[in-house]
C-alpha cells in the first residue's frame, strides 16, 4: 500500500524553482531515500510532504489523506527529525523527550522514556545534559524526539551528516532498528554509500527534478553493469596492449595505474593476465571494483554528487 503519494509538486522561490514537478509514492515499511547534492531540493521536498511549507502546485497525500491546505490531521501520523534541530543544551535528555512529548500531550512514564531511548542507545545517557552529548548523540537524540508520537512514518533530513564514519554505522543501525519496527522511513542524503546500504528505493534528486528512481541495484545496472579493473605491470608495458583485450572497454594509464573498464569481468580479467604474460610482465596490485550510485549520478548529470 503506498503511504505517500506525490503528484506533480511544486515550490519556487522568485525565479528559482526549487522543487520542479515531482511525482512518486512511498510503500508502507520501505526505507526510501531521496539522494542529490546540495541545493537539489530535498529538505523543500520533505518540508512539503511533513505540512511545513506550502507548496505552490501539486498535491501530497499520506496514508489517504491531503496534506495540504490544512496538514493539522496528518501530523499524529508523522515523526520528524529537522535538518538543523535546535535542543535546548540545558535540559536533561529525559527532559527533552518528555518536552517533545508533551507537544503530542503525551506523558512518557520512566519505562516509555527508557525504551524511546534504548531504540537510539541513549539509556545511560537520560540524566546527561544536551549540550554534554556529542554531535552523534545529540543527532540519535533528535532521532528519539521524532519518535515520542510512535508514528506511522519517520522523516530523517540528512542524519548522519557531520558524523564521523562509526556514529554513521551506528545511525545506520538506528534506521535499520525503526525500520524493522514496522514503520516507513523517509530519509535525504547526500552520501551514496548511504544510499546504497540503507534504501530499497532511490530517488535521484537534482535542480528540483527527479532524474531516476529504482532501487540502488537497479540504478547501477542501467549503467551498462561496468566493472573497473585496476592494476599496475612490471615491466610497463603500452596501454594499447590492454586495449586489444576482449572485453576491454576504455583502458587508461595514470601514474603507472591502469583502469580498465568491462562488461565481461572474467574474459577482460583472463585476457589481462594473459597479455602481461605474452609480453614478459607480471601484474600487480589489481583490484576489480563495481560502478555505484556516485557513477549513476555523474552518468546522469555529468557532475559529481559534492560539490
Ligand atoms: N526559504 C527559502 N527561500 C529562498 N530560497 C530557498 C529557501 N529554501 C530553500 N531555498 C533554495 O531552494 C533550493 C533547494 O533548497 P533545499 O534546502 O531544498 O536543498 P537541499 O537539497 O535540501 O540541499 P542541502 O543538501 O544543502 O540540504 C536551494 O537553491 C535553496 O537555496
Ligand atoms: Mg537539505
């Protein structure tokens, strides 16, 4: 069943078209990401979407139900975390789980608090003030803040941006955990790898438009499924060598590093060998790489996903 159903949306500001006429749906229990470089207009997107800002065309529905012009109903049904949250440093954790629940006229019991926190591994940290977490946990923490209403469907604006590698992992296993939960997440990046091991579906957002969206595996197949090859010889030998490869398509040479692109990853590997051999060269350091979604985006905008 599909949660969220967007319909040709809009938002300018002025001249700037922002968000530029975007349809898709959201299926009940996937974890669909919208992934585009700054500025795409992904944040205006979920902002639509979650009520907070008015769209000047289109329509948005969620669970059956019209977001705009009135998005009062809709709001039990959603958590939101806010790309730049504002906690209030000197309140407790405890304290600002049982503030944001109090906006829902909720009150949290000591074991309701403990198990919201435990879904983000902040248990031991409820007495901590907000401003004694680091930026990984303050992040978990507006995780927790978007769940006190348990929703139906979770919006997360950039999680783990500004997180180091491991707080990433560990935010992965909190989106993976609400997940399993039953709810439907809805979340933005700019990072593919994050795209890549998180999302069943993706949509590629550039300038207000959707460019593709299909699964991580999908969108890296409708690139021709390119392997790339990467090794050095000694002696050197000519790159035009490794071009008479079967199955080599684009071969180059870069500081001794050769990069050969295929489609057929056993013949091109054997060939290569076998070249290197008949010329009286080993080969060395050889890696074999698939393309992902950073090569999906050149390939659909010819530019890369950071700026
Ligand atoms: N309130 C606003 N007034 C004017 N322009 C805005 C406003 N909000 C966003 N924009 C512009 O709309 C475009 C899309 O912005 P948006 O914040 O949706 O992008 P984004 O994909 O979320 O980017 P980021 O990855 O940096 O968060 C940008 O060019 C931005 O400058
Ligand atoms: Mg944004």
């Amino acid at each position: 069943m599909s949660v969220i159903v967007v319909t040709d949306l809009r938002k300018s500001y002025g001249d700037l078209k922002a968000v530029d006429g975007i349809s898709f749906v959201v299926e009940e229990g996937e974890i669909f990401g919208i992934l585009g470089p700054n500025g795409a207009g992904k944040t205006t997107t979920l902002e639509i979407i979650e009520g907070l800002r008015q769209p000047n065309g289109g329509a948005v529905f969620i669970d059956g139900l019209s977001v705009w012009p009135k998005p009062g109903p809709i709001k039990k049904l959603i958590g939101i975390q806010l790309q730049s949250t504002s906690l209030f440093d000197y309140l407790t954790v405890r304290e600002m789980a049982s503030l944001f629940a109090s906006f829902y006229k909720l009150r949290l019991t000591q074991t309701e608090l403990d198990s919201l926190l435990g879904i983000v591994g902040l248990v031991e940290k409820g007495k901590a003030r907000v401003r004694q977490l680091s930026g990984g946990q303050q992040q978990r923490l507006s995780i927790a803040l978007a769940l006190v209403n348990d929703p139906k469907i979770v919006f997360l604006d950039e999680p783990t941006t500004g997180l180091d590698p491991q707080a990433r992992r560990r935010m992965w296993d909190v989106v993976r955990d609400i997940s399993n939960r039953g709810k439907t997440v809805v979340l933005t990046t700019h990072y593919m790898e994050e795209a890549e091991v998180l999302c069943g579906r993706v949509a590629v957002m550039d300038q207000g438009k959707i460019m593709k969206l299909d699964s991580p595996a999908n969108l890296i197949k409708s690139l021709g499924a390119k392997t790339k090859i990467t090794f050095s010889c000694k002696p050197l030998l000519a790159k035009e060598k490794f071009q008479e490869v079967d199955g080599a398509l684009d071969v180059s040479e870069v500081d001794h590093s050769y990069k050969v692109y295929t489609a057929k990853i056993q013949t091109c590997l054997l060939g290569i060998l076998q070249k290197a051999a008949d010329n009286g060269a080993t080969v060395e350091n050889l890696t074999v790489s698939g393309a992902n979604l950073e090569d999906v985006f050149l390939n659909l905008t010819g530019r890369g996903l950071r700026d």
